[in-house]
C-alpha cells in the first residue's frame, strides 16, 4: 500500500516520508478499513513534532488518528457482515503505529463506527478525536438537560461539537469565540448566545446567566480559568482538554470554596463505554441535519508535509485532510 510516516521526529518536510508499505492483516477482532479520508488533528501534528516530550514509541509511525472508508478485511471473530460496510475510525494511532496517513490502516472492531449512507467520507474523516473528546467534556459530569452550559472556544473542532452535542441534550448553550467571522458558524452548531472573547466577558456572561454557569467546557484552561470561576454557579464543573499553558497555575481556594469539579479529559484514554456512547451520539447529530465541521483544505498523500504545516500554523478555519 501507499503510506506516509516517519522514522524520527522533527519537521514535516524534513521526516515525513511517502512510499510502500505492505498492506496491513486484521488480527482477531480488528477490521481493515481502504480508506477514502484520513482527518488531521493538532495532536497528530505535535506528536511528530515531539512536543509532549515522549519521544518515538516506535519505529516507524503512520501519523493521524482518525480517518473514514470502506471495511475490506475481517480479522478473527469479527462478523462477515463488516465486509463493504462503510465507516469511519478513531485511535487508529492510539498506543498503535499505524494511523490513518495510508491506504489501509487496521482498528479494534470497536473503533470502527458505522457511517450513515447521508454522511460523507470527509465528514466522517472530521469526527474521530474532536468530536469523541467533546461528547465526553459535555457529559463527563452529568445530565446537562435543563443546565447552562459554557464552551469557551466554540469555533474550534472539539468546541463546535461541544456546541451542537449539548444543544441536543437539552442545554442552554453559551459560548465564546475570537472573531466576527466564527459568531454565525457558532450560532448555527447551536449556541443560544455567542459572546466574543473581551474584557468584559464575565460581566456579559453573568447578564446572561444571572444564576451562574452549570458546566464549561474548556479550550485554554490556564487562560480562562479566571473566567470560569467568576462565572460558575456553586457546585459548578469545568471539563478542559486542553491548556496554553504546560503547567498552569490554579488558584485553588476560590476553587474549593465553590465546591467547583474540574474534570481532565484526554483523547486516548476516554472509557470504552464513552467512545461508544459518542459514537452513536454523533451520528444521531449529523442524520438529524447538522452539517459538521467545515473542511478547509484537502491534500494528497503525497503533499501530508504541507498538510501538517497548515495544521501547525492554524491559518485556516475548518478541519484539513487528506483525500486517499
């Protein structure tokens, strides 16, 4: 098969690498996916880059996570009738070395979801690590049916999904974002309110919600978290998944005394049970009519260094990918 990867960490152009592989076996209980649409996340990108500091888990890895095809292969105990089903994949590189940047990757049956006939190969390449990350930020800490929800960030991949997953669960949705250009995209995820990032924003999200904020859903925790404590309604959870700071500061009384929960959400190690939840969740979302994550660019196998580099710069708004 075709195949990017790479054999140490640096530069896209400098060690990624386009070539043949040999087509990947499923094993028992793993399905081959020919994949139409590998999605690229931030994550991908950093782990090339090593900017977590883990180093290479191993050898030779096959960047990206998520991507969407068709099932060609069925290992040990999987049903034939996977055979021809189109789905899309998560964790495809999650403590595995082989992701999606190829003509075939190999998943746990677990991690290959169904794709509903109406949704496309892109689209369901744009689900995988933002939206599973966001469904668990949304219900980590309950029911939100009837609460005020905050997401801070509702632009991005995982806040769009945070938007449009607890607007279907019955929530008041409050949500920020940076620009002009991001207010209608955010409203039409399904945000009751859209409030640009000001000095202002605890008052103006205090006018909104004179009770308190119920839930947040965090981007930037080391940045908002301030924010989040002058807004939350005693009692109140945050759930962040991400941080611009590597080891942020937390003021920890006004925490305590706001008997406030903060829950960590890592992609890769979200329960089983939750993924599956997500799943069927997300697709609940897109057959009941909303269109998804924009695409903003779409690359070629061969051009996966100029695709990591759009991703890195974050000069454009929507998901990239790769088209197989």
């Amino acid at each position: 098969m075709k195949a990017a990867w790479y054999e140490k960490q640096g530069a896209a152009k400098d060690v990624l690498i386009v070539g043949e592989m040999n087509d990947p076996e499923p094993g028992e209980g793993e399905v081959r996916i020919r994949l139409a649409a590998s999605g690229i996340n931030p994550g991908d990108v950093k782990k090339r880059q090593n900017a977590f500091g883990y180093g290479m888990p191993y050898s030779r890895i096959i960047p990206h996570s998520d991507g969407a095809g068709t099932v060609d292969q069925v290992g040990q105990g999987v049903p034939q009738e996977w055979i021809g089903r189109r789905v899309w994949c998560h964790g495809a590189q999650t403590y595995r070395p082989f992701g999606t940047a190829a003509e075939y990757t190999v998943v746990p049956v677990q991690q290959a979801v169904p794709l509903p006939s109406a949704i496309s190969m892109e689209q369901g390449a744009c689900l995988g690590i933002p939206a599973i990350t966001a469904h668990r930020a949304v219900h980590v800490a309950g029911s939100v049916d009837g609460r005020a929800v905050l997401v801070q960030g509702g632009a991005g991949a995982v806040g769009a999904w945070a938007v449009q997953l607890a607007h279907q669960a019955g929530a008041r949705v409050v949500a920020t974002c940076r620009s002009e250009r991001d207010l209608q995209a955010v409203v039409q995820a399904g945000a009751d309110d859209v409030l640009l990032i000001e000095e202002t924003l605890s008052q103006r999200i205090r006018a909104l919600v004179p009770d308190g904020i119920e839930h947040i859903v965090e981007v930037a925790f080391s940045e908002n978290v301030q924010v989040d404590i002058d807004v939350l309604a005693p009692g109140g959870s945050i759930a962040t998944y991400a941080s611009r700071d590597f080891n942020p500061e937390i003021p920890f009384w006004p925490l305590v005394f706001g008997n406030v929960s903060i829950h960590f959400i890592g992609s890769d190690d979200i329960p089983q049970e939750a993924k599956i939840q997500a799943g069927r969740d997300l697709n609940r979302a897109l057959e009941r009519g909303w269109q998804g994550l924009p695409v903003a660019a779409r690359f070629s196998l061969d051009d996966i260094a100029s695709a990591h580099e759009i991703v890195e710069r974050s000069s454009k708004a929507g998901r990239v990918i790769l088209t197989l």
